[in-house]
C-alpha cells in the first residue's frame, strides 16, 4: 500500500524531491543477513538452504557452526 500511495504522489505533479523518494520506495529491496557471515545482501540473491539464508553458494555450502 506505501509504495502505491508512494507512486501516486510522484505522478501528481510533487516536487523533483518528491519523485525521487518515490522511485527510491519503488525500487527499494528487502535486504537479509547471510547465517555465516552476517553481510547483508539483496533477497534476490540469497541462496537459501536448509531454511538459512546465504550471500553466496560457498557460505551455504560451509558446516553450520
């Protein structure tokens, strides 16, 4: 619902600003912690196994500690 009220803004003639945070909303991804290393990286890359979330093959792949 944020991001529809978000884009409807930026069409209605709000500021340069304005439009800016509503692509940025528009844009924006959820982020999550690799279970290895504790980076945090874009969902669309995580590499999931076992139920954990991973930012590489290599940190799926390594012994749960």
């Amino acid at each position: 619902a944020e991001l529809a009220e978000a884009e409807a803004r930026a069409r209605q003639g709000a500021s340069p600003q304005a439009q800016a945070r509503a692509r940025a909303v528009a844009e924006a991804e959820t982020m999550l912690s690799c279970a290895h290393c504790g980076i945090f990286f874009p969902a669309s890359e995580a590499v999931r196994r076992g139920g954990r979330d991973f930012c590489s093959q290599a940190h799926a792949e390594q012994p749960a500690s």
